[in-house]
C-alpha cells in the first residue's frame, strides 16, 4: 500500500465561525486571523494505492471552480488546480484515479473535482473514478436546508448523476468504496457525513474531514459555528476518541493547515489531545 497526503487549493474561513462556541481569546492562539477576520485553512486529500494498484482519494478540496469574485471572498489566492497539481508531482495522473470518497459534498471537500473557473463550462476533472457518497448525505444535498444550501454546488450534483459513476454509500460493507474497512457516521456537522477508516499496519487512520476539521478541534467541547447539530457533535467525537485511543488509531486531518495528521491521546484529567505525526510513522510503511 501506498500513502500521501496530498494538498489542494487553501482557504480562509472566518475564524469565529470555524470556532463557534470558544471565545476569540482562545482561539487567536490556534489560528492567527487576517485583517478580515479570516484563518488560514488547508483542504488536504487523503492518497491510498492499494496492494492490488486501485488508487483512492479521499476528498477533493475546494479547487478553482469558483468565479474569482468568490475566490477572494472565500480566501482562495491561487489560479491553478493545486490538487491536480499535487498528484501530478507524484506522477499520479487523473485519469488513474479509481475512487473519490467524499465526506460530505460541501464546497471545500467536493469542489476539487471540478475543472478550474477559467476553463470554461464546469466538468469532471477525474474521468474515470467511481465517487462515493453516503446515501443520506446525498439527499440532504439534493434537498438542503436553507442554513446551507449555499454550501453546496448544484452543478456538481448534475454531473455526478449524469457520469453514471455516482456510488451511494449505505451501512452495510458490500457498498463501501475500495479500501475502506469502516465507516463512522456523523450528524453533527452534516447529516450523513462519511468518516472513512483505513486500516494500515500501524493501526487505523479515519479521515476526520469536518467531525475533526484539525487539532484543536480534539478538544471535544469546540464545535463551529457550521455545525447543525453541535450538542451531538460534541458527542460523536468523544465516541469516535475512545474507540480511536482504545486501538491506537490517528486522524487524518483535511483542514489543519499545518499538521496532515494526529494520534488521538488521553491527556492528564481524561481529557482528549491530538498528538500530531508523520504520516509515515503512522502507518508503519513508508509511502514510497
């Protein structure tokens, strides 16, 4: 098995809302905002390649699918598709690409696959892949609240009905994607949000995405602003922290513009820390 965390274009968020319920004192300290209140934001891609060469993305980032109004506005400074760029470094093409597991389809985990704004009329930018999807999530996509439709990109949901390379996502193993030994569900965020979990030989990896959105959000009782259903969150994570401490598994952590990676810890008092690694110490194998 083959893995890398692969990143894509950034983002800034304002920091209030990605911190919701904790006070602008504490949260500075974390994450530094600009002169607009914003906080730097990674949207970072989860690589697997399977021993039987199947390669998998997790996750698609927020791309250059917008028009340059709301690129500024949304704190997107750059004009290429970073994640294709990415892979392409590591000689990963598109069109090799068998599997796209998306969390959620908010714009900063799905717009990646889509092409840049400049390119003209939108299109998929991974022909080949299968796109995983949890079931539920879906059709909260299709039928979304008006407290976040905004965050979903109509578009892409045309194409990906259309591609015929829409996979939905139910609780049962048979309709995971490749390479993917569980699925945690969250409502917290978004209903039928999909964790991911990988097993490698250091232990389990689960895709944190927007349950985990980076370290201090290990802190179990800081939710955002973004959250639906906070209360549950706060208690979804504290499930998912236990089980993770129980068998020595880490996160794989889409948003912490610095860390692609935390094992999950009991600090002194019971409370939970994320402990950030490389992601090769992690799994036990180098990714080369």
């Amino acid at each position: 098995m083959r893995f890398l965390a692969i990143e894509g274009n950034r983002q800034r968020l304002d920091g209030g809302s990605m911190y919701g319920n904790a006070p602008r004192a504490l949260w500075e300290g974390w994450s530094p905002p600009d002169a607009r209140n914003r906080i730097e934001l990674a949207c970072r891609a989860l690589f697997v390649e399977l021993d039987d060469g199947t390669r998998v993305l997790f996750e698609a980032g927020i791309g250059v699918f917008f028009e340059p109004k709301l690129r500024d506005r949304f704190g997107v400074t750059e004009n290429s598709h970073r994640l294709l760029e990415n892979l392409a470094a590591h000689g990963i093409a598109p069109e090799s690409i068998g599997a796209v597991v998306l969390s959620h389809l908010h714009f900063d985990h799905a717009g990646g696959l889509l092409t840049a704004f400049e390119d003209g009329p939108p299109a998929l930018v991974f022909p080949n892949a299968d796109v995983y999807v949890g079931r539920r999530h879906w059709e909260r996509a299709r039928h979304p609240h008006p407290r976040d439709r905004a965050s979903f990109i109509p578009v892409l949901h045309e194409l990906l009905e259309r591609s015929g390379r829409l996979r939905l996502v139910d609780d049962d193993a048979a309709s995971f994607p490749p390479g993917v030994a569980a699925v945690h569900w969250s409502d917290g965020h978004t209903p039928g949000l999909l964790c991911a979990e990988v097993h490698t030989p250091g232990g389990p990896i689960v895709f944190g995405s927007d349950l985990v959105p980076g370290v201090p959000w290990v802190h179990v009782p800081i939710t955002m602003g973004y959250d639906r259903f906070p209360e549950g969150l706060v208690d979804e994570k504290a499930k998912l922290f236990a089980d993770l401490v129980a068998r020595g598994g880490a996160l794989f952590l889409t948003h912490d513009p610095g860390q692609p990676l935390a094992r999950v810890q009991r600090a002194e008092g019971g409370r939970f820390q994320g402990v950030p690694v490389p992601l090769d110490a992690a799994i036990g194998i180098r990714d080369n």
